[in-house]
C-alpha cells in the first residue's frame, strides 16, 4: 500500500481477455505519478484502448486490480470515477450545441447555474473557442470539434485525463500545433494524463514518459530520450525512430562488450545489452545517425565496406542507403556538411561506427 | 424501410387491379363466369348445376368467382364506370331488392324465362310467395337458426326464448352483428305475437322493448359476422349456443361429428338466388343456363350437396340422400315439416326502409 | 478599356452570352429532366392517390341524383316556402307526377327513394310504392298521392324533400358527425342511443395512440438489442420481427384466436399456473383488447424498421461518454441515447399511428363490439349499406383529423426530424 500512495494510477498484475482464450492484455504492471503525461505507444491491436477502458471503467480487469490516487477501483462504476476522456472519434453529443455538451458534466454534477455558465465559457476560451458555444457539433471542423471534446474533458476538472488517440483524424499541421496546446495545458493545469497514440513522432515529443506495447505486454516504459537511445529489445528499437538491424550470434562476451558475427561472416563490436550467452543470438541496432562515413582508419572498432545505392536529399541532412554485406538496407544520415556532399550512387565508402552505439538486443 | 414502402407500394398496385381487374373476364361465348360464394356452396352449384350444363354443352366453360359478398358495392361501382363484367351473379334477397331499386340488374319475366314444373305450373306459381324481387330468382331457402353444445348445456334449448334464458342455458351464446333477426327474435321471446312482430317494431316502443331484451343477454353475447364463426366457437366451447345457417351447423353435426345439436325453433328463412346484372356480357347465354339451372330437378339436386332447402315447390319431393354421407336429406331441410313447426320469413320490403337506421341503431346500442 | 466597362455591366460567358441568361439555361435543363425523371412517380400518384380522394371529397356532399330524377319536382321545391305549415300546392304534386313517371320508366326513382331513406327511414318504401302507381294517377294530384301513401300529406316527408333538392348536400357530414336535422330544420345532436361516429372516432384515435404505444415500448429495446448484434444475430431478429408479414392473414387471425381466447393457451397457462380461475378466464379477443393486441403484432415491424435504422447509426461512445463525464446509467440514457433516437420513434410513431387509424381488417376479425374502429364503418357503408356519401363524409372527416395531428406532431417535434431509415 505504500508504493500505492506514491503512485497515483497503478496497474497492479492486470489481465484481460474478451473471448476467454486469449489475452488482449497480460500481466500489465504500470505506475504513474500525479502529474505526470504518459503515453502509450503501440501498434494496432496491441491492447492500448483496451487498457485505457479498463482505467476508465468500461472493461473490467479479468485479473489483478486497478488503483487510483490509492484506491482500488475496479468495482466503481464508471461515472463514480471523475477521469476525463478525449475519445477517438470525440464523442460529442450532436444533439447539444458546443455549450450544452460542456455543461452537461458540470449539470450531471449539480453545479450551480451560473457557475456551470462561468465554467463553460472558461473552458471554451482555454481551447480558443469562445464565440462557438451556440454551434452545433456537426458546424464545426475536425480540429475545432477536437478541441470541444478536450475542453469537455477537462470542464468538470478531472486529476485524470485520458485520451485515445485524440489527433488521430487530423491532418499534420493541425495536430502538431494540438500536441503544442495539449502539452501546455497539461504543463499549466498540472494534470495527469494517459495518451494513446500509435505514432512514435508524437509520443516522443509530448510524454514524460512512453510505455511501448506489444502483443499486451508493455516492452519498455521510459522517458522518450532513453527510450531512443537506451531501446532495451528489439521491438522498441525497431519501433521507435529509424535503426539499422544485424542478426547474428555471439561469438565473445564480456561485461561491456561482445562480438558478433553476422550473415556474411563479418564480426561486429558491440555493447551487451540484452544478451544471453556465447553462441545465442541477437539482434544488433545502430541508429543511422551514428554511423561515420569514412571515418579515419582505426578511429572506430567497426569499419566495414558499403556500396551507395540511393541519395535522398533531405535539406540537413542526407539520407543514404547503403549495402553492406548482405544487409541492402543500412541507412546513414549524413549531415548536409561541404566535405560529405560528394557522395555519388555506386560508389564503394567505409562506414564505421562505435561499440557503444551498436547495442546488442534479444533475437 | 424497404419493405413498408414495397408494402405500400403493393396495397396501391392491389387497389388500382380491384378497379382495371375486372376488365379482364370472358371473350368468347365459351366461357360464362358465375359470380358466388365460394367455398361448399359453389361447390354445390358446381356439381347440381353447371358440370350437367357443360356436359350437354360441350363449348360452354363456366368459371366460378367468389366476389358474392363484395357483389353489391362492386356492381354499383362497375355500373358508374359503365363497365360491367359480371354475366350471372348470386345474391340474398335483400341485396337483389337493393340492387334491383338502383336498377342495376334486370328485372326478369319469370314465365319466359324459366321452366315451368313438371306438372306444367308456370315458374312464376312454383316459385309463389318466394319471389321478392322482379329482379331475383330464388334458388335455395336457407335459414339462421341456433345449434347447441350438447355436453356444454344442462338442458336443451327448446324454444327461442331459452336463447334469452340466462337462467336456464348459462353462458355465452353468439349471434349476428347486424339487426335483422335478432329483433324479432327478441320480440317473440318477450311474448309478442309472431304474426305482429313487424307492426310492433313499426313503432319507437317496439323497437325500444326488441333492444331491451337484447340487452338481457348482451354480455354474454359473442357477435359474429362471417358465417364460419359460430360452428368454430361451438367447437372451441367458447359458447354454449350460436345462430348461424343451417348448412353450416348440418356440416358440423353430420360431417365434422361435433357434439352439437339444432334448435329450428322460430328459424329465420332467408333466400338466395340469381341476379342478372343490366349491361353484362353473355346475355343470351345467361338465360340458357338460367333456365337450365333453376327447373325443378336442378334444385332438388343440390341439395344433395348442401342442406339447403330448394325454393321451388315441386322440387321438395325430389329431394333424395346426401351425395358422400348417404344421408337422407329431407329431415335436414329447413323446410322439413318437423322443423318448419315456426318460421319467420323476412318483411323484405320493411327492412329495406329500416334497415340503415335500425343498424345504426343497433351499433349505437352495440357501442354503449 | 470597353470591354472591361462592359464586363462590369453584364458578366458574359466566354461566347459572349450574358452569364445569367446561360445558367439560367443550364438550370432550365436540370429542371426539365427533373421533372421528367419524377413524372412517372407524379402521374402515378395522381392517379391512384389525389383522384380518389378529389373524388371521396366530392361525393361527401354530391346530391346531384336528386335534381337530376326529380327535374321537375326539385325547382319548384326549392321555391315553396314550407314556414306556413301548409302542403305544397298542387303544381308540384302535378310536377312529381311526372318525375315519379319518367322515374319509373328510367329505373331511377327508386335510387331517390334509397337516397332519401337516409335522411328519414320509409323513403325507399314510399317511393316504391308510389313509382308502381304513378302512371294511373289522375288530377287533382295531391289527393291520388295522399291515397297512394299518407306520408305523402306529412308536412315533414316534404320537407325532407326540399332540403334535399339541391346539388349539394351537407347531410352526410351531419350523420357523420351524429348530428340530425330537427324537426323545424334546425341541427341537433342524435340522442344518446343513435350517436355512435363521435364515440367510434374517439375510440379509434385512443386505440390508435395505445398501439403506438405499446408498439414503441415493444419496439424500443428490441431495435436497441439488434442495433448493438451482430449483423448475422440482427437480421435473424428482424426475420422474427416481420413473420407477421409474411403469414397469411387467415393464419395469424387463427392463431390470436388458438391464443387468446378463452378456453385458449393463454387462458389455459393462467389457469394453470392459478393465477386465474376457471370460470375468470380473461376476455381478450372479440373486443378491444383483442384489436390492440393483434395490431400491435402487425404493426410492430413499422416501428421497429425506422428505429433500428436510427440506433444502428448511434455510436456507442455516446453511452460512455456520457457516463465518463459522470451521468448514472439512467441519466445517460435519458439525456444522451433517447434524444438522438427521437427521429427514430417520430417517424414510426407517425407510420404506426396513421396505418392503425385506417386499419379495418385486423378490427373486424378480432375486435368484436368495442374493438372496431371508424375505419370499420366506412367498410361497412362501402360495401353493405352502399351509402357511399356517409362513407366518403366519414373519410373526409378522418383524413382532416390526420392532418390535424400532423400539423400538431410538426409544431411539437418536427417533421424534418423524422428519419424513417
Ligand atoms: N470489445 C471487444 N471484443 C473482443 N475483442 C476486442 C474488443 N475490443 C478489442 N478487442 C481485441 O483486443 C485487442 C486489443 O484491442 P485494442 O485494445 O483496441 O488495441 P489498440 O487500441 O492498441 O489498437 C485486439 O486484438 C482487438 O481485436
Ligand atoms: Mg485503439
């Protein structure tokens, strides 16, 4: 019960399953702090919703409990829980005018007549719609009625937030300035919020912490740098940002470094880090933007041939595809300096790159 | 949606066929379409009448249409659209006499047109007091009278005024929705003289005392209006007694066995018979097979197929065994002297004047 | 310089057209070939729908075979002044002589005499009576009439006779609205014991509403049920839902009978089960209870087609949301998921409600006294007592109160929020 008062929502040992044969979600543990934006960031079908509706009272937990501010909550019904929730689709009542539906968690509540008014009006100009009260939902673009579904998730001033997928149906200039606004809500407003997204961009740039998902089970919960440079599987760094991928089996091990060989007979240096023994395999991952093109010779432990085989001119940056050995599609960015910009297709360079960048992962 | 919309779309398509449907009957001389009941009693008409008609006239085809209940509105209508389709059509006197005041059927010259007895008495006299109409030739006297439930009841009905016994025959009892009957029905069982009845209701009294002792009875009343139902609730055991025709009850004593008995008791006659209606096709034909259809043998034949009473005198005595159950038919007949001990025959003429306000009478009545 | 001073007067096409006349070519395009592509539908309609019922308003007040048998009579009539308590003088017996003779002849007196004994019971005898002698009366008039009938030296039989005359006739909308001439010709209410269209209009609008009710409440969670199934479990719901459209009229009618009668399986169970005894049987067919219920079985796919259409639209985030940002079940139903379903439950209400006022079958089959409706009698004038000007007054008065309703039912919810699927 103590670690429960630190954490304000904690998944404790949760399972679900919908059919009774598999399970959507499995053995999840999670703790999140009071004020705390985490996302969860997953590909479709991964269980993300089903987690979010096990929070917010819609699905109940096959196993394990739920915990909120310290209380277990997986007998309160949903609309005993006080949790704000931006739905994928937002959910907003057509039938209310943008007012009605902000006044409706505030009427449920018996507020106060004026005050709901005062409180409405607040929330609308907190998401820069005042003036639209009187609309109805259908008058209203997609990211306007976006940010209705937030200001009604958050009139009723909830400690909890949730939303799934809220930017989903935007286009992409709409929804970076979104994720701007919702982070500094978030900031302003010390909420807790829970985001679901299936887009690692966005996750990266709004969470205090990310909780990549597979297959029901979290891989890695982390804050968004770690997570990128320290990917603890190769799911995760598959997953997020770009990552050049050697199966192999390892050859030498010790505490800070291994060598490994891969198809093609080359070894490469790198550092263990979630590795079984001599002779298993795993999965190496090299972040493109750590690779050196013709590094000087000896500078780095990896140094191996590559042919180019396409440019992408990308403004600062270069993005260069490279065979090496029977791998076709090692990626190098290279930045847009004076002395790499002669590179040309069919040319045959060195790429090199540090033991401490390659990191050895499961197979 | 789709479906109310098809729905309504087939309730149109149906309502415009009623009206452009009748277009379509007979060319030839070959085939003369008879307009009845349906059911057992043109069955009756089919073997009594028109397969000896085809049989001596090989090039005659007659085709039965059930649209007798919807005769009169339908031949009004036919009549106003200056189409009429219908050659030969069977009615109940009293819609023949409806029919025959608008003049939309003819009048027919009985002598002429029909054959006389075998003893050579002209129609006109075999037919006699039978003839309501200039318009109608009678062909069967069928009655409404009462059938009981034998195991439902303490004591047999005897008399009409058991019907109004509520001490002496509990229970439900159907009858008619419809006027015509059942006050005079009333009246006799309230004691008035059968001979009277009609002068009695001719007056605001008698018809207030024929509603009041309606009333007695009316709710333990079960009201029918096809004539199907009485035999059905008889079986059912939803009343111990109900008026219907008699043909009906005969089938559901005689062929379906029930354990039903009747009570002729002041039966009500009525008759039903052929109608001709002005302007319809196959005229000359129509007066053959009328001739044919209607002469003493024919009439006594059919009631061997339904236990219906022939309307020709002369036929009474040809009346021989019913034509499947091997029944002698004349004790059925409620025309048999055992059953006919008290008859009413309807006042035609003084029902049609009362017959549209004592109905609304009546429903009013029904309505409180 | 011209050419754009002239652009600026009168916007052209690029072939020099004023730009309006050529859209307004356009549009006249589109609108012949809307036309024509309605037409069909148009003529149909017209035909089978607005015909009859210019007819139906027509003959609620048509009186035309008066004037037109009694040609003579009828002018004359309508001349005499009946305030002196005093019989018509002898030139229109001399004028009814002739009418009753030519009438005769023609076969259409008697048709005035059925048309009279509307107004007063004994006109159809009276004229038949009168139309055999006719030919042989001899003048003076008044008396060879009077000898033939003595009703025809009753002031009132005249009387009758020459509020009749005219080409029009509001006599059918009196009866159907149970009021009665009196007998100095003013309108009264008929007595108690005669009045039954008022009493059966009333019944048939409170029958009506009830099955709309029972329909909706029916039809509400079972649409709900299927909206939230499968596709597969849904449509073998609504296969269950329209079975009664697909069994024969005779076979439904015998089962409600097998069912609800009483010595039926209801009645049975009941008894059974002794929630009744055996001689309490319930009565529930041959009267009201019976209509109700077997039209609230036929009935039932009109509701439930328009509402599972509109549920099936219905999110069910709605539902969670509401109860996310804190509404009870209950609340959430009632402020959420009833309002958007509102569309839903006008447009069957509406089809159920009016199919039900015009439903006559159903009624007469199962309703017995107290369950038949006006529509009922209007069949009955239609096609027994032929008295097609009461029926088409009856008509007349049920299609006004229909819109009536409707007019209502558009000021309360709003016709344009009806969705029927
Ligand atoms: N109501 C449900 N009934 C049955 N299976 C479901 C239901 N909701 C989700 N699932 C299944 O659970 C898995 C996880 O779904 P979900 O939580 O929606 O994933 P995500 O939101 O990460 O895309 C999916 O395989 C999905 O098919
Ligand atoms: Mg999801």
């Amino acid at each position: 019960m103590t670690e429960s008062d630190t954490a304000f929502v904690r998944f404790s040992e949760v399972q679900k399953s919908y059919d009774g044969e598999t399970l959507v979600v499995k053995n999840l543990n999670l703790d999140i702090s009071r004020g705390e934006f985490v996302t969860m960031l997953g590909p479709s079908g991964s269980g993300k919703t089903t987690c979010l509706m096990m929070l917010a009272g819609f699905e109940t937990a096959t196993h394990g409990e739920i915990y909120l501010d310290g209380q277990g909550i997986n007998k309160v019904a949903p609309h005993r829980r006080n949790i704000g929730m931006v739905f994928q689709n937002y959910a907003l009542f057509p039938h209310m005018t943008v007012s009605e539906n902000l006044a409706f968690p505030l009427e449920v509540r018996k507020q106060p007549k004026n005050e709901i008014r005062e409180r409405v009006d607040r929330a609308l100009d907190m998401v820069r719609l005042g003036g639209f009260g009187n609309r109805r939902p259908a008058q209203l673009s997609g990211g306007q009625q976006q940010r209705v579904a937030l200001a009604r998730a958050l009139v009723f001033e909830p400690k909890l937030v949730l939303l799934d997928e809220p930017l989903g149906a935007l286009d992409k200039n709409l929804r970076e300035e979104m994720q701007y606004e919702l982070k500094s809500i978030h900031d302003s407003l010390g909420l807790t919020m829970v985001f679901v997204t299936h887009d690692q961009q966005e996750a990266l740039t709004m969470s205090d912490r990310i909780a990549v998902f597979d297959d029901g089970v979290i891989q890695q919960i982390d804050s968004p740098s770690t997570l990128y440079e320290e990917p603890r599987n190769a799911f995760v760094a598959y997953f997020i940002g770009e990552n050049n991928r050697f199966v192999g089996t390892i050859k030498e091990l010790s505490d800070n470094e291994c060598s490994v060989e891969v198809d093609g007979g080359y070894i490469i240096k790198a550092k263990p880090v979630n590795v079984g023994n001599v002779g298993d395999k795993t999965t190496l991952s090299l972040r493109p933007e750590r690779v050196s093109i013709n590094p000087e010779a000896g500078s780095m432990p990896n140094m191996l041939d590559a042919k180019v085989l396409q440019l992408i001119y990308l403004g600062d940056h270069i993005r260069t595809r490279v065979a090496v050995g029977q791998n076709e599609d090692f990626v190098v960015k290279i930045p847009n300096s004076q002395e790499h910009s002669q590179l040309s297709k069919g040319q045959t360079v060195k790429v090199g790159w540090s033991s401490d960048d390659c990191r050895a992962l499961d197979a | 949606m789709n479906v109310s919309l098809k729905q309504s779309a087939l309730a149109l398509a149906a309502v415009a066929a009623i009206g452009i449907g009748s277009i379509s009957v007979a060319n030839a001389e070959e085939t003369l379409v008879v307009v009845s009941w349906g059911g057992a009693y043109t069955d009756s008409q089919q073997k009594a009448y028109h397969e000896p008609y085809m049989a001596m006239h090989p090039d005659v085809k007659i085709v039965n249409d059930d649209s007798s209940a919807e005769a009169v509105a339908k031949l009004r209508a036919m009549s106003e659209s200056g189409n009429v389709s219908w050659a030969l059509v069977d009615a109940v006197a009293s819609d023949a006499i409806r029919l025959c005041d608008e003049g939309l059927i003819e009048e027919i010259d009985f002598d002429k047109v029909l054959a006389p007895a075998p003893d050579g008495t002209p129609a006109s006299q075999d037919f006699g007091n039978l003839i309501v109409s200039p318009c109608f030739i009678p062909q069967i006297v069928y009655s409404t009278t009462f059938g009981y439930r034998t195991d439902l009841v303490k004591e047999p009905p005897t008399t009409i005024a058991d019907v109004f016994d509520l001490e002496k025959i509990p229970g439900k009892r159907s009858l008619e929705k419809r006027p015509i009957g059942n006050l005079e029905w009333a009246l006799i069982a309230d004691g008035v003289d059968p001979e009277k009845v009609y002068d009695v209701l001719d007056t605001e009294e008698g018809v207030d005392r024929a509603f009041a002792k309606l009333d007695t009875i009316k709710d333990q009343v079960v009201w029918w209006e096809a004539g199907a139902q009485t035999p059905q609730l008889l079986a059912d055991g939803e009343v111990v007694m109900g008026s219907t025709y008699n043909g009906r009850l005969f089938s559901v004593i005689e062929e379906e066995k029930q354990p039903v008995a009747m009570m002729w008791d002041w039966q009500v006659f009525d008759l039903d018979g052929w109608v001709v209606p002005v302007g319809g096709p196959n005229h000359d034909l129509v007066m053959d097979y009328l001739k044919f259809a209607t002469d003493t043998q024919r009439l006594a034949d059919q009631a061997k197929f339904i236990s219906y009473g022939p309307a020709r005198k002369s036929s009474a005595p040809l009346v021989g065994k019913h034509a499947s159950l091997g029944i002698e038919m004349g004790p059925h007949m409620p025309t048999a002297p055992e059953n006919a001990k008290h008859t009413l025959l309807f006042n035609y003429e003084w029902w049609a004047d009362r017959r549209d306000d004592l109905t609304e009478r009546f429903n009013a009545w029904l309505a409180q | 310089m011209t050419t754009e001073a002239a652009t600026q007067q009168v916007m052209t096409t690029a072939d020099g057209t004023p730009l309006k006349v050529s859209l307004a070519k356009a549009q006249r395009r589109l609108k012949i070939r809307a036309l024509l592509l309605v037409a069909p539908l148009l003529l149909f309609i017209l035909i089978t729908f607005f015909v009859p019922v210019f007819d139906m308003l027509f003959r609620s007040v048509e009186n035309q075979i008066v004037p037109e048998v009694l040609e003579n009579t009828a002018p004359l009539l309508l001349k005499w002044d009946d305030r002196d308590g005093e019989l018509p003088p002898e030139e229109v017996f001399a004028a009814a002589k002739e009418d009753f003779v030519k009438g005769a002849k023609a076969k259409t007196i008697l048709r005035v005499g059925s048309r009279m004994n509307y107004e007063q019971s004994g006109f159809s005898s009276l004229f038949r009576k009168t139309a055999r002698r006719a030919k042989n009366f001899e003048s003076p008039y008044k008396e060879a009439f009077i000898k033939a009938d003595r009703k025809w030296g009753d002031l009132d039989t005249w009387r009758i006779l020459k509020r009749e005359s005219g080409a029009f006739t509001i006599s059918y909308y009196l009866a159907a609205m149970d009021l009665s001439y009196g007998p100095s010709g003013d309108i009264t209410m008929k007595p108690k014991g005669e009045a039954i269209y008022l009493t059966l209009f009333w019944r048939t609008l409170k029958l009506s509403f009830l099955i709309t009710i029972l329909c909706l409440a029916l039809a509400y969670p079972i649409s709900y049920l299927m909206s939230t199934l499968p596709l597969k479990t849904s449509n073998l719901l609504m296969i269950l839902v329209l079975l009664p459209f697909w069994t024969s009229l005779l076979v439904r009618t015998t089962a409600w009978i097998a069912l609800l009668q009483q010595e039926g399986v209801i009645n049975d169970l009941l008894v059974y089960f002794g929630l009744i005894t055996d001689d309490n049987r319930l009565a529930m067919i041959h009267n009201a209870t019976g209509t109700v219920v077997a039209m609230t079985h036929i009935l039932l796919p009109f509701m439930v087609l328009p509402l599972f259409s509109v549920m099936k639209t219905i999110p069910p985030t709605y539902m969670r949301a509401a109860k996310n940002l804190g509404a009870t079940p209950t609340v959430a139903f009632i402020r959420v998921y009833f309002p958007n379903t509102v569309s839903g439950i006008g447009a069957g209400g509406i089809l159920v409600f009016i199919i039900s006022i015009g439903y006559y079958i159903t009624p007469a089959l199962v309703g017995g006294v107290d369950g038949t409706l006006i529509s009922n009698f209007i069949a009955y004038h239609m096609s027994t007592s032929l008295n097609w000007g009461l029926a088409a007054a009856l008509g007349v008065l049920l299609l006004g109160i229909v819109l009536v309703l409707y007019y209502f039912y558009d000021k309360i919810v709003g016709v344009d929020n009806m969705k029927f699927g």
